[in-house]
C-alpha cells in the first residue's frame, strides 16, 4: 500500500509541475506580447 500510495504522490505532483509550466510559458508569452 505504501509504495502505492507513493506512485500517486509523485504522478499528482509530476502533473501539477507539468501544468505549472504550461502557466509559466502562457505569461511568459502574455508578457512578451504586451511589450511594444
């Protein structure tokens, strides 16, 4: 049960970076494109 447990921590928080990134990249683009 542990070591699930553990697989379902690391693919949440592998997701959660992944989205992250995807955030970063999106304002990164906003901020590029509001500069004149």
């Amino acid at each position: 049960m542990d070591f699930f447990m553990l697989n379902l921590i690391t693919i949440n928080l592998s997701l959660r970076i992944k989205s992250y990134n995807k955030g970063l990249r999106k304002s990164k683009v906003i901020k590029r494109d509001e500069k004149p």
